[in-house]
C-alpha cells in the first residue's frame, strides 16, 4: 500500500474520496432523512461518532483480534456504538430521535463504516485511522448537508428552519419525498461531473462507443 | 493480501470463541451501562409526552389514569404475574370533582401513505369527542398533513358528535357529527374520521360496560 | 412529428374553447420550458423535429387551466431534462417526458395541481392565477374552485352524465375533458401509421371489461365503463401519451400487454387508490416495465424451437 | 375468394414493374469486350484452364470446377484472351477476372456440346452434365445447381418448390420468361424432376402476374404432379424459407436448408435456363436481365451474355437520362449498388435497377425512435430495432445470441424504418466480423 | 384478512422498501444491471427476509423482552449468523439452489433491507403474521425494484447516454422517477 501522509489521510475523505458523493457509500441515510438540515446534521454527527469510536478500537484492538473473525468483531463493535448514540440521541433531542427513526440504528449496515474499518483502520496506527475517520466523517457531514440544504430549500423554502422566502414561497413538497431524494442526489452527482468534465481537458469526441477498438485488436 | 493470507498462523479456534466472546461481553457491558444512564431521561421523556397528549385530549383535567383492556374488560390495575407491557390501554380523565370528564383513546391505522397513530379524548357521557391529536403520520407535507397542523381542521373534534360524518369541506353545515374535510386530502381528513370511529366502536363498549359495573 | 402536432390541434382547440386564454397561456408556459431546456442543454444536438413541441403541449394539456404559468413551464423544463435528455435525447428515453413532467409537478405543488375552476364568468376571463411571482404560491379565490367527475364521483359519490363527457363540459385539466376530439385526433394518426392502435383498443378493452365486471357486481360502489372510459385524463392518456413510440413496446403482443397493463393499473388506482385518478401513473409504471415487456414479449425467431409441426 | 398463400411479416413496397412487364425479351448486339469474373458463383472460384492470347470460342471453358462446390466458366463470346487481371466485382471487391475482345458478329455461331437427350441419362450422369453446363441458380445467390440437387443420403427430397415470385421491385425478366417460354419452364421442371428421382413440383407465383398464372397452367403436364400457386404480392415471398413457409406450411430450422424439410426450391430463371441448355446443347453464357428503373431511357428486358460491362448494358438501353441517383445490381431491396460503369454483369445478375433522385430511398438518418415497424417487417421474426443499437455499440456476440445469423438480409427493417437507419446495411457487416473472428478463432 | 394484504402491498409498492424507505439501495445500485442477476438477487432477499421476519419475532418475544436495548446488536449477530448458517444449509440441500442464489446470500448481510425489516417490524408491533407479511411484500418489492432497475439499464446501456450523466446520475434519475411513478399507488386499499 503507498505511503501517504497525515494531510492526505484527513483531506481525502473530505473531498476527493468524498464517501457519499463520490464512492456512493451510505446512500441510505444521504437519501433517508435528508429532507431537514436539522436531521441531516443530526445523522451526520451520528454517523461520525461511530465511526471515529469504532475506528479507533479498531486500531487499538487490531492485534488481538484475529483474523479469521475480524468482520464479525467489526460489526460488534460498530453496533455498540450505534446503540449508544441512539440512546443518547433518545435521550438529548427526542424530537429528532423520532424524526430519524429507525435509520439511526441502521448506521450499523452503513457499508462506509464498515469499510473505513476493513481498509483502514484494521491496518493503521491509532493516530492516522483517527484522521481518516475524522476526514471521512466530515467528508459525510458535507454531503449530507448539502442535500439536507438543497432539499430543505426547495421543500419548505427555508434552512434549519429559518424561512428565507417569505410567506407566499410554494414549497416544492415533492424535495422532502422519497422521489427528491433521489433527483437531488442524481442533481448533485451530474451537477459535479459536469464541473469536472469542464474543468477536465475536453476528450475527443467518440461516435462508437469506448472498448469497439479493444474488441477489435483481440 | 494473499501473500499476507498464506503465511498467517493458524489461530486455535478457542481463541476465536474467546474473542468473540469477549467483545460481546464488552460490548453488552457498554450498551449496559448507557443504557442504565439514558434510560431515565427517555422514560421521563416519554411520559411526558403521553401526559401533554392525554391532557390535551382531554381539555386538561385534574389528573388521569391508565386502564388496561385485559380479557375484554377495563381494569385499572393489572393482577399479579401478568405483564403490562403488551397490553393496549387507554386512560381516564378526571375533573376537578373527580368525577371522570373522558376517556383518552389512541388509534392506529392506515392513511394515505402509512399508519396514522392518534389519539383522542372522549366524553361518554355526552357521546361527544373532547379533542384529537395526531401522534405520528407520514402523509403527503402541505397536504396530507394538514390533519396534524391545520387548526381548523383539528378544532372541529372538540365537542362533535359521535360517530362522525365527513362532509366536503366549505359546507358550512351546524351539525355537530359533521367534520368539513380537508379541501385535496380527502382521503386523509378521511383516515382520522374512520380511525376514531373504529376505534370508538371497539371501545364503547368497554367503556360502557366499566359504567355500569360501577 | 410535425403530424402529431398537427393532429393535436383540435385538442388544443378545444381546450381555448372550454378554457379561455388560461389554456394558451399554459400552453405556451409548457412547451416555452420544453423548448428552452432542449435548446439549453443539448444545444446544437437539439432536433427540429418537434419532439419537444409535443412533450410541452401534451405536458400542457394535462395541467389544470388555473395553474401558474411558472408552474408550468417548471414542468416542461423538468420532464425535458430529467426525462429525456439525460437519457441521451430522442429516442433513447425509458419515461414518457411529459408524463414525467406532470408527475413532478403533481408532488411538488399537490393543491396548485388540484385547483380546477368552476365557471368563470365571461370566456376572457383568467382561471387562476396563471401570472403569480415565479416560485410564489397562486391566489386562488375559493369560489373558483370546482370538480372533476372523477372527484365528484370518489369523494361525493356523485355520477356525471355521459353527454357533458363525450362533448367535454365538465370540470378537468386541459386536454382531459373532450373524448370525442381526441378520439378524433387518435383516429387520424392511427390512419397515418404514426400510432399503434393496439395500445389505445388494449387500454380501452382492459378499463371497459375490468370496470364493467365490478360494475356487476355492486353497480353502486363502482362507477359503469363508459364514465371510466370517457372521465379524467383516460382518452387524452390513451391516444396521445401511452402510445409514445419510444416509451411503449416494439412488439405487437409487447403492445397488447403494455396496454392492459395501464388499464388495469388505471382501474385498480382509480377504485381502490388513493387518488381518483391514475392515468398519468399507469402509464409511467408501464413505461418502466416496458423493457421487461420488450424481453419477455420477443416473438419466437423463423425457424427456432420448432415444435412437433415441424417437418 | 380462397385468400391467397403466404407467410408472416414483410413489407409491400411499390412493385414498379409496369415500365417491362409487357416489353418481350430481345438479345442485346454482342458488345466489343466481355469480362469473364472467375468467381462468378457461390463456393470455391473456378480454376483458370486457358491463358492470354488463347482464342477461345462461345461455349468453350476457360476456367474449371475446382471442387464440389464449384462451378465452370465457359466463354460468352468468341475472341482472344486480352488479359487475366483484377477487375471489379458486381459485389464491391475486385477480383480475378479474364478479358476478351469479342470478334466480329458473323464468328458467334454456336458449337454444340451436350448431349440433348437427358432422358436416356441416369440421375448420377444427368447431375454431372448440369455441373459441366455451369449451372448455377440465376435468383442472385449463384449456387451452384449440381450442388443443390446432390442432396446427403440421408435428406430424402419429396418436392421441387418453383419459385416465380420475382418479389423485389421493378425486376420482371422472370415474369417474361414465364409469358414467353411456359413450355420452356415445364421442360426444365421436368429435367430436375428427373434428376431428383421424384414427381412433384409447385410453382409459387406472386397474384400480380396473372398471365404468367395462366400460361404456365396451360402447360401443366399430364404425367406429373405439377401445381400453380398464386401467392400474396408481399416482400419477401421469393426467399426460399418464405416460399416454403407459404407453399408448404413449415419452417425451414435456424441454421438448417430447405433439405431439412424435404424441400428443393430453384428458380423459375434457373428452370428454364436447364431447358434451355438442354435445348442448345451450349453451357450457360448468357441470361435475361430486367434493365429498368426511372434513370434509364429505354428499360427492357434484355438477353446479355454474361460478362457484359454495365455501361454496354446500358447503352443498349439507351443510355442514362440526368437525374440519376444510384445504380442497383439485383433488386433494390437485396442489390449490391454499384459505383463503377465498368462492372461486368456475372451470372447472378438478373436485374440492374437505375434508380433516379425521385425513386431512391437513401434520406437522412435519425434517431430511433422504438416504433417497432421492423420488428412488423422482418419475415423471421428478429428484433431489427435492438439488433441495430448492439450493431452500433459493435457488439457482435449479443448479436449472435439474438440470433443474427438468421437474418438473410431481406432489407424488410431498412425498408420499413421511417427513420432511415441502414439496419440491414449494420447486420451485414455484423455478419461478416462474426464469419471473419470465427475463422479467426479457428485458426487460433 | 384485509389488513394483512395491506400490509403486504404497503410494503411492496405503497411504501417501497428501496423506492421510498431507501433500504437495499446497494443491490439497486450495484447488482441491477442484469435482469438474471436482479431476479436471483430478489429470490434470495425474499427467502433471507423471510427467514429473518420469523427469527425478528422470535427474539423479541421470548428473548428480548426484558433487554430491548440489546435489540440492535443481537439482531445484527443473528442476521449475520443466520445467512451464513442459510448458505451451508442450501449448500448440504440443493447445490442447483446454491449456484444460483449463492454468491449474493454473503451480499446480504449488510444490506440494510434485512435488517431494516427487523427493525420496522418491532417499531409496529407486528406479530408472526403480520411479520411474515410484512417480509414477504417487502421481498417483492425489492424484486419489483431491482427488476425494473436491471432491465431499464440493460435498455439505456445500447443509449447514448451523455457522457455526465453516465452511471451513477442515470441510475438514480431512473430511481426517482420510479419513486414518482410509484406514488400512484398511495392511498392503496385505504382510501375506504
């Protein structure tokens, strides 16, 4: 595996290797309760306190747990510390305990954490799988935010429940439906490949399809 | 990894039963302790919750009790060696001569999208509903959901005459029984009429049978 | 395609008829959002093949007359590009563009998509608010508001009479409320091979056998197949947006079952739906089985699995 | 009326032919060079047995059967060989090809050399006198006619299937020779009958030419059990799997011939031209062509000897007028377009079609748009429309899978797409890279 | 008799489990884009859901009744040791069976469907019927959705897709279209 330095291992997750935007990890959640900023950040910041507290048990634990039943132990380990930010969500903010519902116990199958776990934290010092947590964490932040932004915007014409248009705004109910979710996500997703296709050298324009030339040399 | 794979020491299996035994030790152990730390908040919570909606029904008496519906019939306490937990109850109200204003009965149902779960207050004397709450509801934002936050909408159960009767709305008609349905939520407005009546159906009778038991 | 536009100006006739200038308006909202996202974003690849004159007339048609006119154009836009371009442009899209529109409109504003006028009181008249502020709710005067008979019927059990139907003098959407002319306009494209008859004959069948049979058996609870045949979008559905060559089956057995399949969602939503009416719905899920329908539908190739008549 | 025999699908272009339909056959004036392709049939080419500076006579061979498969050339004309070089191919390619400069008119008399008396012949001898006449089917493909008739032990044919269907547009030399000659086309179903062993034959006519019908019902032989069929005027009727589909009622199977289900079809071109042969005593070196589209001036149906280059043709039919659009060998549903006056015609030339900017289908391509009227249009029932999009996205294995190698390249979707995407031009080539990366694969 | 076949239809498209609760979106993602593989997929979400409803119930009525809190961490244990337990069995019964669903059953432990259905099933209470219901609608509707998914993509991958809008943006385009189109079935069988 290639060396990289502290920078790189909390920047990465952010943006770059962003886990929701990017590699399509954990959409439930992005798409389950992104219809307030509110819950967005709430499932944010639980998602990153299971994964900065699994990662690093991980990392501390990694040499006594063998290898034969470390994803089991993962999994253990992650369900516990989503039983205790449901509880704790339970018992701080019950009103958004129940608007999140049964998706904060599903934190537990969010393939991210059980990923960063495996590829990560499993293999690193305590020090580096904390930063990777923290970057990736953030990385999530973000992007649930920003669709929990653009669909609260467009849903409700307001953010963090604060109206922006006035009275008379027509909220766009369909934002803050399942069907949003998807399109807001699908948005975002063609909105940053085409500021990339932009921004990239523009490739030559192909009339067949990639791979014809391949078939045809094989 | 392969490599990695190839060369790792076999583990002996107790080390795997130990470790996995461990960690849910452990684990079990942690999710013990939050829990014993959390648990009185979310309790307090939760019956604080149960105790604005029961007064709101019920036009905020003096105090209220739970019954348990237990073998068809409503008892007020629960016999030794039966669970309460499973039980559905529902809770009466008293005034302050302490003579019972209501009964406080939530309900469960499909609507347009998924189960609405309410709760209302009811005068048996009168036959007359003292008020509606919507406790949870996942129907359609700006429409659906008017039956939770439109005013005017939940106003009309304060005093209507069982069984209700859904008319369209903008009738304007004095008949009590008569709830006005939410204009392009017909199907919602409906919902919560035919979830208090049903579950009237299923609890007049208990209710009537406690009062002459008395 | 210029033939469909052709063939879709009675229609739209009728409408300004029925509606007064709120219809054109609308009209001219939907298709302008059409026509601008198509030119916006595919830019020179767009086609002046009229393409998307019909997805903003046929999105036009089916939006109620009062509606605001940045509603509609909304629609337009949003059907053009989530249901056509990104797929790759003409041809190439699985969702009817202007169902797709209409269906987002129809969950995005829920009551705006619902408001049907009554009467006004002379033809020159606005519906609506068709001018409110883009991104502003409509002020609709209650008094405005009426019913369709699809309403009337599920929410007050009330019947309408078949002639208001066949001729279009009812409550409705634009484009939803003459059968006749439509019948007409599907009649003359059908002539011309630029539709399959089979999906509208389908549909029909499917609706008038289904309902007929509940109609038998508690004629008071569900409504006879010539009010579901002639009420709500079913005509304007059946001629003009089910049998959109690109969303429907290449086969004719594909077609067949493409179209019962509409009928039969279209009766299942409409009586025991939650909505009274399911056209515009029937006919996406339908959209979406149509490559299902095109693989299992594949007719037997000349010649293979021959079976004992052979030789 | 008892509706007419057919099959499924297919499409019903405009047929065209009022322009030679009623103009009787006439032999063109030999022309001053012919050119002799030694591919001039479907198998192996024939073997050169002469060589430059050769005078050879009409009807002498000039190149051999090299194998079953194979065919003889004989000479059309009497001349000198000029040369043996590359020259092209009526198919696109270039080729082999032997040049002779024709002699005068009065040094083209006939030598016979066959025996005429087939009916002192065994089966086995009347085969191999077929094969050395150079017999080939005339319908396009130019199989070679002994090959067919030879069928494995273990095909038994029960049923000579004639096929005067002349489906494709605009070409009508069969229906003249039906006119003309119906006791021409008895005598040569008689000769197959004779080589095959049996006594049944059908004859398939398109109902669009009732006197070919009549003529050919009022030759019927006594002795045999020989049967006109009039059959529906649809695209493609001629094709073989068609034309039993419609006569016989079963399928031919994916991959299989019409031995399969004990059928031989020939040509109605290709009986007549046996009985003509047999006639003659001369080999086959010359046969009718349907020289007609709008672009030409004078359309005819014309005797030209094989070998003779399209602008002769053309001459002979006075030339071309201006608006000419394309040039089609063949029909213009199946024809190969030509982009050289210089082409000769081979022996499956039976029609070269001029057609003028009016009459030409080739418009600008557009999207598909999914109507499904190929798949209403193919006879076997493929899926043009997602055959065409994998051929676009060069994926030739789904291609097979789908069954490609079925398609006969009717030209029916191209025919039927109102958005003018070559579909049938795509399957071409599909079918070649397939043939090419399976050679390919074997030799690997 | 009514209720139950609401509850089996809520699941399966009222309230879709992938087209409008967002579980199984890994599947619907990743394996959906061979209608084979998406209908093998759903045979084997069927089956584990199933399996899983009746443990759920299990376990909550006799062994967590007096832990809820532990709910979380032992449904995931049993789900996980379930699977692998589902996978030799079929294995031992039917190799055929195994062949086909085999390779998708280690698939399923973290999908979050299945646990998701756990979890939904205690929040409403539901008893073995009703689970057992609740499960199979939920099944179909995974299958429903992974199966118009798989045959769309088969469709849009012959399209000339823009280049943007290449995987991930299409694929979720189609999914809330889906979403839009399944709307139509709200108010299913409640509408009364």
């Amino acid at each position: 595996m290639r060396e990289t330095t502290r920078q790189e291992d909390l920047l990465r997750g952010i943006w770059r290797e962003n886990p929701v935007l990017i590699q399509l990890l954990g959409l439930c959640p992005a798409l389950a309760v992104t219809n307030s900023v509110e819950n967005a950040l709430a499932m944010g910041l639980a998602t990153f306190f299971v994964l900065c507290g699994s990662s690093l048990l991980v990392s501390t634990l990694k040499k006594l747990i063998p290898h034969e039943v470390r994803i089991s132990t993962y999994i253990l380990i992650i369900a516990t510390f989503v039983t205790v930010a449901d509880m704790t969500l339970e018992a701080v903010v019950p009103e958004i305990h129940k608007a999140l519902g049964a998706f904060i116990a599903l934190i537990v199958v969010n393939c991210m954490i059980l990923g960063r776990q495996e590829a990560f934290a499993s293999k690193r010092p305590v020090g580096r799988a904390l930063l990777d947590a923290v970057g990736t964490g953030v990385g999530f932040i973000i992007a649930l935010l920003l669709m929990g932004s653009l669909r609260e915007l467009l849903g409700n014409g307001s953010l963090l429940g604060i109206s922006l248009f006035g009275p008379s705004y027509e909220p766009w109910v369909v934002m803050i439906l399942p069907p949003g979710g998807f399109f807001a996500l699908g948005a975002l997703i063609l909105a940053l490949g085409w500021i990339q296709q932009r921004r990239a050298p523009r490739s030559q324009p192909q009339e067949w399809p990639e791979g014809v030339a391949d078939r045809e040399a094989a | 990894m392969n490599g990695a794979l190839s060369v790792r020491p076999e583990v002996p299996a107790w080390r795997l039963i130990t470790t996995m035994a461990l960690a849910g030790v452990l684990a079990g152990a942690l999710i013990v302790i939050v829990h014993q730390s959390t648990q009185p908040t979310i309790l307090r919570y939760k019956a604080e919750m149960l105790r604005r909606a029961v007064n709101q029904v019920l036009k905020q008496p003096e105090r209220y009790e739970t019954l348990y519906i237990y073998r068809g019939a409503l008892i007020a306490s629960v016999p030794e060696g039966v669970q309460s937990k499973g039980l559905d109850r529902l809770y009466v109200g008293y005034g302050a001569d302490d003579q019972a204003v209501g009964f406080a009965i939530a309900a469960a149902e499909p609507g347009f999208q998924d189960i609405v779960r309410l709760i209302f207050g009811y005068d048996a004397m009168a036959g007359r509903l003292l008020g509606m709450k919507v406790l949870e509801s996942k129907e359609t934002p700006g429409l659906g959901d008017k039956i939770e936050k439109d005013a005017v909408f939940v106003s009309q159960f304060d005093g209507a005459a069982t069984p209700l009767v859904g008319v369209k709305g903008g009738r304007g008609s004095d008949d009590p029984g008569e709830i006005d349905m939410i204009t392009g939520a017909t199907i919602s407005s409906r919902a919560v009429i035919r979830i208090i009546n049903n579950a009237l159906e299923r609890s007049v009778p208990l209710i009537a049978a406690r009062e002459a038991s008395r | 395609m210029w033939s469909v536009v052709a063939s879709l100006a009675p229609v739209v006739g009728a409408s300004i008829w029925f509606f007064g200038p709120s219809a054109l308006l609308v009209l001219i909202a939907s298709c302008a959002g059409a026509i601008c996202t198509e030119r916006g974003i595919a830019g020179t690849r767009a086609l002046r093949d009229g393409s998307g004159t019909i997805t903003g007339l046929l999105l036009g048609l089916t939006l109620p007359p009062g509606i605001p006119l940045w509603m509609a154009f909304l629609g337009g836009a949003f059907g053009m590009a989530f249901g056509k371009l990104v797929f790759g442009g003409l041809g190439q899209n699985v969702f009817n563009p202007a169902l797709l529109g209409r269906a987002f409109l129809q969950a995005a504003f829920p009551v705006a998509l619902t408001t049907w006028p009554a009467s006004a009181s002379s033809w020159w008249s606005l519906r609506g608010d068709n001018f409110a502020l883009p991104l502003m709710s409509p002020q609709v005067p209650d008094a405005l508001t009426g019913a369709t008979p699809l309403g009337l019927f599920k929410f007050e059990g009330q019947g309408t009479d078949l002639g208001s139907l066949l001729v279009g003098s009812t409550g409705g959407s634009l484009g939803e409320t003459c059968g006749l002319i439509i019948l007409l306009g599907g009649a003359y494209l059908a002539l011309r091979g630029h539709l399959n008859w089979r999906i509208p004959a389908s549909i029909f069948a499917s609706v008038a056998l289904l309902a007929g049979l509940l109609h038998l058996i508690d004629a008071e609870q569900y409504p006879g197949p010539v009010f579901m045949l002639f009420s709500g979008g079913l005509m304007l559905g059946a001629v003009y947006m089910a049998t959109d060559m690109v969303t429907s089956p290449v086969s004719g057995l594909g077609c067949w079952v493409f179209g019962a399949g509409i009928g039969a969602l279209v009766v299942i939503i409409r009586i025991w739906g939650g909505l009274p009416e399911g056209v515009m719905y029937s006919i996406l899920l339908m959209n979406a089985l149509v490559p299902f329908i095109n693989r299992v539908t594949q007719p037997r190739v000349f010649g293979t699995n021959l079976g004992s008549s052979a030789s | 009326m008892r509706s007419l025999l057919s099959f499924r699908h297919g499409v019903h272009p405009p047929d065209h032919k009022q322009a030679t339909e009623h103009i009787p056959v006439r032999r063109m004036s030999f022309p001053d060079e012919v050119i002799l392709h030694l591919r001039q049939h479907t198998g192996k080419p024939a073997r050169l047995c002469v060589k430059p500076g050769d005078r050879v006579e009409r009807g002498d061979v000039v190149a051999q059967a090299d194998g079953f498969v194979s065919s003889p050339v004989h000479a059309t004309t009497t001349g000198t060989i000029v040369a043996l070089e590359l020259w092209p191919h009526p198919d696109g390619s270039r080729s082999q090809a032997l040049r002779i400069a024709v002699e005068r008119h009065s040094a083209q008399v006939p030598r016979p050399r066959l025996v005429p008396e087939w009916r002192t012949l065994s089966a086995k001898e009347l085969i191999a006198a077929i094969r050395d006449a150079g017999l080939v089917g005339l319908g396009g493909a130019a199989f070679p006619t002994h090959v067919k008739l030879s069928p494995p032990e273990d095909k038994k044919i029960d049923t000579l299937l004639i096929n005067g269907c002349e489906c494709e547009p605009y070409l009508t030399a069969d229906h003249r020779a039906m006119v003309e000659h119906p006791e021409k086309v008895q005598h040569g179903i008689r000769i197959l009958l004779h080589a095959l062993g049996i006594e049944r034959a059908m004859i398939g006519i398109e109902s669009n030419k009732p006197d070919a019908v009549e003529a050919l019902r009022a030759t019927l032989p006594d002795d045999l059990d020989v049967t006109v069929h009039p059959l529906r005027v649809k695209y493609p009727q001629g094709a073989e799997k068609m034309l039993i589909r419609a006569l016989i009622g079963c399928e031919v199977p994916s991959g299989g011939l019409p031995m399969d289900v004990g059928v031989l079809v020939q040509n109605i071109a290709s009986v007549e031209m046996i009985a003509t042969v047999f006639e003659s005593g001369l080999p086959l070196i010359e046969r009718t062509v349907s020289v007609t589209g709008g672009g030409v001036r004078r359309p005819a149906n014309l005797t030209v000897p094989i070998g003779t280059k399209l602008r002769d043709v053309l001459d002979a039919c006075g030339g071309l007028t201006e608006d000419v659009e394309e040039i089609v060998f063949g029909g213009p549903m199946m024809g190969m377009a030509q982009a050289d006056l210089n082409v000769p015609t081979v022996k499956g030339t039976g029609g070269i079609v001029v057609l003028s900017k009016g009459e030409s289908r080739q418009g600008e391509t557009h999207p598909c748009i999914r109507c499904g009227h190929c798949l209403d249009a193919c006879p076997i029932f493929l899926n043009p429309q997602n055959l065409g999009a994998l051929a676009l996205a060069r994926r030739w294995d789904e291609m097979e899978a789908q069954n490609l190698m079925d398609c006969m390249l009717c030209g029916c979707c191209s025919y039927a797409c109102p958005s003018s995407i070559p579909l049938s031009q795509l399957f071409a080539l599909a079918k070649t890279s397939l043939r090419k990366s399976s050679i390919k694969g074997k030799a690997a | 008799m009514q209720e139950l076949f609401w509850i089996l239809l809520s699941a399966m498209v009222v309230n879709n489990f992938t087209l409008s609760l967002f579980l199984g979106l890994c599947p619907f993602m990743g394996v959906s884009s061979r209608v084979e593989t998406a209908l093998r997929m759903g045979a084997a979400n069927i089956f584990v859901l199933t399996i899983t409803s009746i443990c759920a119930w299990f376990l909550n009525t006799f062994v967590l009744a007096e832990a809820p809190y532990l709910r979380l961490i032992s449904f995931i244990v049993v789900i996980a040791s379930l699977v692998q337990i589902v996978e030799m069995v079929i294995k031992k019964l039917s190799p055929t069976l195994f062949r086909q669903l085999g390779i998708f059953l280690p698939l399923i432990t973290t999908n979050c469907a299945i646990l998701g259905l756990a979890i939904f099933q205690t929040n409403r209470g539901y008893g073995l019927l009703e689970g057992l219901f609740f499960a199979i609608g939920a099944g179909l509707g995974l299958t429903l959705a992974l199966v118009l998914m798989a045959s769309i993509r088969e469709n849009s991958e012959l399209a000339s897709v823009p280049e943007v809008a290449k995987g991930t943006g299409l694929t979720l385009i189609i999914a809330g279209s889906l979403s839009l189109a399944f709307m139509g079935f709200a108010g299913l069988l409640s509408a009364a």
